[in-house]
C-alpha cells in the first residue's frame, strides 16, 4: 500500500486524499470522498486575506479611493456600513466552512447577519420616509445601481476564484449552497473594501444594493460550482 507523510501522519492513498489543506477519506461504500479531519476555517481565512488584499489593491489602482477618505473614517456610518458588509461575510464564511467540513449547524453568525439586516432594513424605511423624493430617486438611479453590484463583483473575483478551488478538492453534499456560501463570503468581504470607494452613506442605498451585489456573488459562486461538480 502506498503511504505519504501530511502533517506527521503517514495518509494511504487508496483511503484517503488531502488536497487544498482539507483532509478526505472514502465514503463507507467505497464510491466517493468525504472530508474529515479538516481545517477549512484556516483555509478560508488565508483566502479572506488574499483576496481582501487583491479587491484593495483593485481600489487603489482601479477605482480610486473616495474623494473624502481622509475625514470618513469620523462619520458612524463608515464603520457602520463596514460592519453591515463583515455581518455578511462571516455568515457566509462560517456557512461554507461548515460545509465543508459538514459540521453541525451553527447560528451565531446567521443571527448577527440577520441583525445586520434588521437594522437597516429599520433605518432604510425610516430615512426613506424622511428624504425628498427627488433624493430617494437618485438613490434607485441604474447607473448608480449597476455600478454598484459590478465593482462588487469585480472586488470579489479574486476570493471567490479561490474559494471555488478549495471546494474542487472536496466533495460536498450541497455543491450549490457550498458554492453560495462561498459567493456570500467573497461578496461580502468585497462590499466592505468598496466602502473605501463608494461614498453613499444612507441605509437606503447601502441596505438594498451593497446586499444585492454580496447575492449577485452568491449567486454566481452557486452556479460555478454546481458546474465544477458536474
């Protein structure tokens, strides 16, 4: 029997595989793979830096930081958009590394997105009530709108790419969630650097578009995966 050395532990090849940092072994039939033994958090968060550093070099390079940057960092709502995008990330981080590793479900950070959500879902219909309806239409504007969920994408490439390449070297049960997951994660980690870009400060706008951009991602995480699977 063929043997290899990972991690101190001498691994069979004919029962198991480790590839991409995550450990598997054969399903009890004998067909598939499963993983075990994994550490998919690490992982996950080698990515999160990667790619976060890759969508801030995108900003510096690409998209230019915002004319205001300088002062933002004083405004609550800076730091508050952050932290709605990050709420948005880790629920999606913590959910694909579940996945991978099939873990029991854990709702922390389901419950602190939807938190997140609640919040400014509150605060965008009570701003919505108070501004002028000419200032509410520009915040619906396409051109706005559309660039918007573009530069978030785009930002999020770089991690999303990645994490789909871990996802190749496990088989998990739910390829398509598996694949949203990692699109929520990537869109999420991307909507929080393009605050250094973006300077619309209103739960209006922020709420609806920077959340349709992170599900624009998750979107295309499921359907790359669920293609890679096939």
């Amino acid at each position: 029997m063929e043997q290899a050395c990972c991690g101190g532990k001498r691994l069979a090849f004919d029962d198991a595989t480790y590839d991409d940092g995550v450990l598997a072994v054969r399903t009890p039939d004998g067909a598939g793979w499963r993983p075990k033994a994994t550490r998919p958090a690490w992982r996950l968060a080698e990515i999160g830096v990667a790619g976060g550093l890759a969508a801030l070099l995108l900003v510096f390079f690409w998209l230019d930081l915002r004319p205001d940057i300088a002062t933002a960092h004083q405004q609550p709502f800076f730091w508050l958009k952050m932290a709605y995008t990050a709420a948005l990330a880790t629920a999606g981080f913590d959910g694909l590394a579940r996945l991978i590793r099939r873990g029991p479900p854990a709702p922390t950070a389901i419950v602190v997105a939807v938190i997140a959500l609640l919040v400014f879902a509150v605060g965008g219909v009570t701003e919505a009530m108070q501004l002028e309806p000419a200032k509410l239409a520009r915040l619906f504007s396409p051109a706005s709108v559309g660039a918007c969920f573009f530069n978030i994408v785009a930002l999020a490439l770089p991690t999303l790419l990645l994490a789909l390449t871990v996802l190749r070297g496990v088989e998990t049960e739910r390829p398509i969630l598996a694949g949203f997951a990692a699109g929520v994660f990537a869109g999420g980690l991307a909507a929080s650097v393009y605050g250094l870009h973006c300077p619309h400060s209103t739960f209006v706008f922020v709420g609806l578009w920077y959340l349709g951009g992170v599900l624009l991602c998750g979107l295309a995480g499921a359907v790359l995966n669920r293609l890679a699977s096939t």
